[in-house]
C-alpha cells in the first residue's frame, strides 16, 4: 500500500483545522423576493447563478478544474476528481447556509488559492495521478464550499424553498464545472494527450501558470 507524502498529510491536517475552527456568526440572508415567486422560477435563477459563479465570474474555481483535468489524461480519473469536488463543496455549502459551520472568508480565501497553487505544484512534479489525489481534492471541495457559501449569502435564500434553492444552485455548479472540464478535454487532452511530449508542452507550462496566478492570489489574500 502507497504511503502518502508528508505534505498531503499536512494539508489534509489545514482543512481539518480550518473546519473546528471555523465560527457560528449568523444564518443565511433571506430573499423576500424569491418567496413569492414559484418554484420553477426559484430553480431556474439558482441554476444561472450556479453556473455564473464557474462561468465567468469564477476565475479561481476554472484554474482549480483546469489543474485536476491537467495530470491524467483518463476522463474517468477526471470525472472521478470532480464528483469528489462536488460532493464536498455541497456538504460545506448546506451546512454553510444553515449556519451549521461558517468560516471567515480571511480564512477561506486564501485557502482556497493554496489549494490551486498544491495541485498546480503536484501536476508538476507527479507523472501519474495517485491515489490520495481523491481525498485531497474532497477536503479541497469543503473549503471551496464555504466560499461558496459566501457568495451565494450575498443574494440570500428563501426559507419556504432553502433545499430547492441550494440544490438548483449545485446543479449550476455542477453544469459550470463539467463544461470547463470539456473544454479542457476536447481542446487539451483529446488533441494532445497521447503525444509523447504531452507533459513538456501542455502539462508544465499550463500548470506552472496556474502555480503563478495561485501564489500572487495567495500573497495578496493574505497580506494585501
């Protein structure tokens, strides 16, 4: 059985941290609004807002995709790694919004561009997806789940419809990832995958930009 680095143990170790320490500060807001209104309305305005979170305004969240689409060049290792995302951004996202665990934002944000920078880092130095990539793309998805959280606090919930709301606003998400995961595919690993410098000219410099674009994310979350 494979020993799993130091450094993932590390960071499995961070997001659990991050979990107890996060703070019970207020529930959702609440959307008036979208009480009233009926419920295939409410489904399909948390659907769009799902999906715009991705595409376009979710820049950091298309690098973090992009870099799990980046070091297999097996679609069901892909679609692995994005169920696993998936599964534990939902679980943080409802708990997030019935104020079950919310974490300042100071915290999570940059968190969350460390967490692009760790795959951009293994992409890499990794030839091969390994096992512990799983578990640590799951403990990834709950960080990322509390920045959703944030963001979708910012335009509320209705009480009457809080599970419809959240579920149409993952299938969003959902829709949001698996197009950038077939972008990448059909423009990156389809026409380049099975060349023998696949690695040299796709791998590395794509992931050494992303790396780039995460650190300065990093620095100035946290400092600036």
């Amino acid at each position: 059985m494979k020993r799993i680095p130091t450094v993932s143990l590390l960071v499995v170790l961070l997001i659990g941290c991050l979990l107890l320490m996060a703070q019970q500060v207020f529930g959702h807001t609440i959307n008036y609004v979208l009480e009233n209104q009926p419920t295939h309305n409410v489904v399909l305005f948390y659907i769009k807002l799902g999906f715009s979170h991705i595409i376009p305004d979710g820049f950091d969240h298309i690098l973090f995709i992009t870099g799990l689409c980046l070091l297999s060049t097996r679609l069901k290792l892909i679609i692995w790694q994005a169920t696993a995302f998936t599964i534990a951004h939902s679980i943080t996202l409802a708990l997030s919004m019935k104020n079950v665990i919310v974490a300042p934002g100071a915290i999570v944000e940059p968190i969350i561009a460390l967490s692009i920078l760790f795959i951009a880092i293994e992409n890499l130095l990794l030839s091969e997806l390994k096992p512990w990539r799983i578990a640590l793309v799951f403990g990834f998805g709950l960080i990322h789940g509390m920045g959703f959280a944030s963001a979708l606090n910012e335009i509320g919930l209705p009480r009457n419809k809080f599970f419809t709301s959240i579920l149409s606003f993952n299938v969003g998400v959902e829709l949001g990832q698996i197009a950038v995961i077939l972008a990448v595919f059909l423009l990156l690993v389809v026409p380049f995958g099975k060349r023998p410098d696949y690695r040299k000219k796709v791998v590395f410099p794509a992931s050494i930009l992303i790396g780039l674009i995460a650190l300065y994310w990093t620095i100035e979350r946290l400092f600036l």
